[in-house]
C-alpha cells in the first residue's frame, strides 16, 4: 500500500507539538515543559519568551545541514518569519539570537557565560539555555561534539513547537554509550523505505545506532560469501548516507555461522570483502552474529584439524579468534573510528560454561551483546547485569529481545505494552541497549521511544509517561486521537516471554474496567450496577470508535497500513462489546432482547478471531489477538452475569 510522508519540517513541528502540554507562554513558573528523553538537568530560568517574527542565526556555519534544518524548523514553529546569519554575536538586537556550535566556538562561549550556564564535557552530551536579552531573546545551543549539537536541536524543536519557548537552563547527556535498534528479527525484513523513515525516527529521539541484520537477508547468511546486487547495494548506500545525516551509526551485520570455516583463510578473507564494500560506502561499524547456530560441530575438516574435536571452548576460542582477527583489520584501517560488536551462540543468562570462558579472550574493546537472563526476559536489574559482566569480561551491550513478536505467543499480536521492568542504574553495568523491534516498522516505535529514552536517562525514565507520550507524538498532539491510540495500545497490551507466562498482561486498563462491571453486578447494589453498566457501554463505544479516530487522525500512513488487521479486529471486538453491554443492560431490565443482544455479540467476536496477520508480516502467521484473555473471555461469560429467561445460562 503506498504511504504518505509529512514533509519532515511538519513532521517535527507536529511531533514536537505532541510532547507538549499547554502552550509554553501559558505554563506557569515552576511548570517544567515535557522533553523526551527527559532531560538530566532541567530548570526553568524566567518567564516564557516570545521569539518575534525575526530571529539571527550565530554560527550557522559551523552545523551541518540536518541540525540546521531542524533549528529553523523549530524558530518557524514559533512563529518565526524571517532567519538571518551572522558569524559573531552582535551588540545589540531587538529581535530573537540564537547561537549554535560545539564548545570550541567563542560565540558559544560567551553565549552560555552570558546565562549563566555551564559547557557540556561528555561526549554527545549538550547545553541548552534561553533567556530574555535586551528587547529580544537568547538562545544557545552547545553541543560537546557534533551529535550532541544535534540533539540539542533536537530538544530545540519540542520547545518552540507552541508559538514560544520558555526561559530554561538545560544540561543533558545520554547515560549510555549505544542506544537505538537491531533489525536482527526472523521473517519478512522492513522495507527501505521502512528503514529510512526508522533512521529519521531513531534521530529524533537521539538514538544513535541502527544495526542492519535482518535474519531472511541471504546475503547476510545464507550467502555471505556472495556479494550483493548492485541495486540493493545502492540502495544500502542511501540509507547509510541518511543515517549519518540523523546523527545514527549504520552498523552491518553478518551472520556467517551457520557455514563458516574458522579455520580457513578465505572465509576470513571472504568476510573481509564484505565488509570492506560497506567501508567504502562509509560504514566504519560492523557486526559478526554468533547465534541461532550449532556450535557443537564444525562445517570443514580444518577447523578440526586446527581447533581439535568440536565443543563449547572449542567454538568459544574458534569465535574469539575470528573477532580479534576481524577487529585488529578493521583497526589498521579505520583506527579510533573502528567499531566491531558480536553476538554469541551463547547469548542470554549467566551461567559460567567453557564457551563464555573461552570467549572472554575477544579484546575488550569489542562490544559483546547479551539478550539479558533469558531469551525474552521478564525483567533486567543491576544485579543481572553485573554477573553478565563478569560472564562476558565486560559491560554488555543488552540486544532487548521487546517488542520483536517473530515468535511463539507474540504471533499475531503487536506489542506495544510500555518500555518497563528495566531497573534505574542499568547504565552503570551495560554499554548501551539496542531494542528488536516488530516485523511492523511503525508500530515498534511506542516500544522503541520507550527503550530510547530509558538508555538516555534511565535513572529519570517514566514508562507509563514515556508510553503516554509515544501515544501523543503519533496523534500530533490531538487529545482524541492520543486517546484513541491508548486504547489501541492497552488492547495490544501483552509481553509474552520464549515459551513462559507474560511478563506484563493483557489489557490492564480494560480488565480493571470488566472486572468493576463484574463486581458491580454480583454485588446485588441496583444503583451500583446501573453505573457499572453505563461505564461498560463508555468502555464499548471507546473500542469500537478507537480504530477509526486512529485511521483519520494519525498522519503516519504506515502506521495506519501496518496495524490494519489489529485495527480492523478492534473495531469488531468493540462492537461484539457494544452488543455485550446492550444485552447486560437488556437483561437488567428483565427485556427479552437480551438473548439477542449476546447472539450479536458472538457472532462479532468469531468474525475478529478469524482474522489473521498480513501475510509475510511474521512468521508464522497468526490469528490477530486483541485483549486475549479478557475481552473475549467476558464477552463468553456476559450473559451468565445476569439472569436472562429462556437463556441458556438461565438452566431453561
């Protein structure tokens, strides 16, 4: 289905404007705006400022084009008209200043001396601060490097989204070091097109890494050895290209597992070829996957005349010396910008093993990734982390399998339960957290914008107000379509974990509603269960409405086109409840319609549990599930809630 892009100015303006609350100007001293990622420091300064309809650029010079871009965007969102450039502060002006540059740039200097802030000294870290400057407005934006200028402009944006901004002190920096995706799900992989709109989504929630590694690319697996058609070739080069104008590290990944011949100089060499077409498009980070693969058997005769019998130390020391002879190649050509991360065969828990011990002999500097105590875990704390480090011989990089839904009881849903149960502090015993994401591109990003904005700051992470939030940047901050969307995602509300119970449940919001109308009827309270009954009908009319408030009001197409088979089950359901809820409120009344009313209501429901996933979306392909386990479970037992004459449930 062809999808329809916003330009990207009014995508940012209206995504900024969705992660702000009432305008800035209106917000009274003391109320901080809303920033994603929450910011580490945050104060406000002075009164809200007006920007007026011309504003001076200092420094536009020394940013590149996209953080640029996204500065003016933000000046226009305020209101801005006219934008001129100047190399050095001026004396005076009656208009708004704003000054932008790394710390080495005097302007900026002065600028942030001038309000009294402080210089970020953290790699990506920045300054943001604003305030009132003789007839007109200050603003500075330091970044400690280039990507941290960046996301001050980022930041810039979700500020002035309103028509002003308000007078703030802001120093930030991100806790860990990587932050972003790793494609590396089973099944159809995204689209390009896909892929370029999640780069230009990773940038705007200062996300830093995207790692191509889709597991059905032959290319990557399969055929690893072979090289890549020109054309996909062309058309990885656009996407590397756009992830370095999003400030995103494209990382290449390669699975050679389940064929290579550790032992054998031209696999290596083979590796090498690929990687080095990808360095000459630019890509100076690279990855070498270890896992899904039998490790307890070689694929030639050399690796058993080198390595010995084959084993969990044999494949450690096999794997570890693949990696340090791939890192030290990549380090005589790339040196400082050199970057190598692996996954093992051995990837979740911590339980020492010949093949963990042998694999801590990869040189520290290569980031090893880890999926936590399980494939799909219910939770990470400090305490998980910190025996993964002494597992692995270093800070792991968490490969979080949430919200990829390629497997068992995931098929057929989307996941998009909020980002949680990572515990705060994380950051001191992990190097960064790369989220799998969903078969469905657009869809991931409630999970996504979670996981960012914890691996920025988890120590001031919010889940339910970072869930929240993700709800408002999709619907432009229309309070219908936010609202709509929540809805949609508490139906979609369920963590399964590999083969175990879910680590969060299903509709909480809906099964606190239908467990009140529950409790209400047996109570026997008449007044009790007629309020209880008008909650339900609120409740039903919200379902059934939800699915085409999201069609009208999100102007993300792909989202709209990714979700349909889960949108079109929500409505079907909705209505199944509707008829519910007529047929309780019937049968309250002693009305034999009541019996009618439940028939209706099973008829919808076997209509919604017919539908399947769009085919190639995941595999297997499932049966949608909408709020399983406890909307379909009342709309079955609704009719037994109340006496109905002539019913089944009634014993006639």
């Amino acid at each position: 289905m062809p999808q329809t892009r916003l330009p990207r100015s009014i995508f940012l303006a209206t995504a900024a404007a969705a992660l702000l609350p009432a305008a800035a100007s209106a917000a009274p001293q003391g109320t901080l705006p809303v920033v994603f990622p929450q910011p580490v420091s945050m104060r406000l300064t002075g009164a809200a400022l007006e920007l007026g309809k011309r504003a001076t650029i200092v420094g536009a010079d020394t940013a590149d084009a996209e953080t640029l871009t996204l500065v003016r965007s933000a000046l226009a969102a305020a209101g801005v008209e006219k934008v001129g450039t100047a190399r050095a502060l001026p004396a005076k002006s009656d208009g708004t200043i704003v000054v932008i540059g790394t710390t080495r740039s005097a302007p900026v200097r002065t600028a942030v001396s001038r309000l009294g802030g402080t210089l970020p000294d953290q790699r990506e870290g920045y300054a943001l601060l604003s305030g009132a400057h003789g007839d007109g407005a200050l603003v500075v934006l330091a970044g400690q490097d280039a990507d941290g200028l960046y996301y001050a402009a980022q930041t810039l944006r979700q500020l002035t989204a309103r028509g002003t901004m308000p007078a703030v002190s802001i120093a930030d920096r991100p806790a860990m070091a990587i932050r972003g995706t790793i494609e590396g799900f089973y099944g159809a992989p995204w689209s390009m097109e896909d892929r370029a709109r999640h780069l230009d989504f990773l940038g705007s929630v200062k996300a830093n890494t995207y790692v191509y590694s889709p597991k059905d690319d032959p290319f990557a697996r399969d055929k690893w050895r072979d090289a890549y058609p020109q054309a996909t070739l062309d058309a990885l080069k656009t996407l590397i290209d756009q992830a370095r104008r999003h400030h995103v590290r494209f990382t290449y990944a390669i699975s050679p597992g389940p064929s290579i011949c550790y032992s054998r100089p031209s696999d290596v060499q083979a590796l090498q070829r690929k990687f080095e077409v990808f360095r000459s498009m630019g890509v100076r980070s690279f990855y070498i996957a270890f896992d899904d693969i039998e490790y307890t058997k070689w694929n030639c005769d050399e690796d058993r005349a080198a390595l010995g019998e084959p084993g969990q130390r044999a494949a450690g020391l096999a794997q570890a010396n693949l990696s340090n002879t791939i890192y030290r190649w990549l380090k005589t050509k790339d040196g400082d910008q050199a970057e190598l991360m692996i996954v093992p065969t051995e990837y979740f828990n911590t339980t020492e093993s010949p093949y963990k011990a042998a694999l801590r002999e990869v040189d520290p500097a290569v980031f090893v990734q880890w999926t936590g105590t399980d494939v799909v875990p219910p939770a990470i704390s400090i305490g998980d982390a910190k025996a993964a480090t002494k597992a692995f011989g270093r800070k792991t990089l968490l490969w979080d399998n949430y919200p990829v839904n390629d497997y068992g009881e995931s098929t057929g849903r989307l996941l998009m339960a909020p980002y949680a149960r990572r515990e705060a502090g994380l950051s001191g015993e992990l190097s960064g957290i790369l989220a799998n994401p969903m078969n469905q591109e657009a869809p991931s990003r409630v999970a996504v914008f979670g996981s960012a904005a914890f691996a920025w700051n988890d120590r001031g992470y919010d889940a339910d107000r970072a869930w929240k939030a993700a709800a408002r940047m999709l619907a432009s901050g229309d309070a219908a379509t936010t609202e709509a969307l929540m809805v949609f995602f508490d139906a979609q509300h369920l963590a399964p974990t590999f083969g175990s119970q879910p680590w969060q449940p299903s509709a909480p919001r809906l099964k606190a509603t239908l467990d009140e109308v529950t409790d209400a009827i047996a109570s026997g309270d008449a007044p009790a269960r007629e309020a209880a009954l008008e909650r339900l009908k609120a409740t039903a009319d919200a379902l059934a409405t939800a699915s085409d408030t999201i069609r009208a009001g999100v102007a993300d197409q792909g989202f709209v086109a990714q979700s349909q088979p889960w949108l079109d089950a929500l409505q079907l359901w909705g209505r199944s409840l509707q008829a519910t809820a007529s047929g309780l409120a019937a049968a309250n009344q002693g009305s034999p319609r009541a019996a009618g009313f439940f028939a209706q209501a099973r008829a919808l429901a076997a209509q919604a549990e017919k539908l399947q996933t769009i085919p190639g979306t995941t595999r297997p392909q499932g049966a949608i599930k909408v709020a399983d386990g406890v909307l379909d479970r009342f709309v079955a037992e609704a009719p037994s809630l109340i006496y109905v004459p002539g019913s089944a449930a009634a014993g006639d």
